[in-house]
C-alpha cells in the first residue's frame, strides 16, 4: 500500500470509509440477515469513491 501515501486526504478517508462500511454491512448481513437497503448504500458509497478518485488532480 505504499501507493497510499500519495493520495489526496479526501480519497484516504472515502477509501477507508468504503472499506470499514463494506466489513459493517458484512457483519450485519452474517448477524441478522441481508438487507438490501444497506447494500445498495454501500455500493452508492464505492461510486462515490471512485468519483472522487477519477476527479483528484
């Protein structure tokens, strides 16, 4: 991950957003069941990410 380091602090925090969010969605989906809504927010938060890394300078 030594290409971590050069990246904007906005994408950083989307990136590790997106990641401890899927390990949530997870968690719940193996705890209670799946839910579609949670899914379907996680994916919403990737683009989203993606997004921020396709317009980083």
């Amino acid at each position: 991950m030594s290409g971590m380091t050069r990246m904007p602090v906005s994408a950083k925090a989307m990136t590790v957003c997106t990641v401890v969010g899927l390990v949530v969605v997870t968690a719940y989906t193996a705890a209670l069941g799946s839910s579609g809504w949670l899914w379907f927010c996680w994916v919403v938060l990737g683009l989203v990410t993606l997004g921020v890394f396709a317009t980083r300078e």
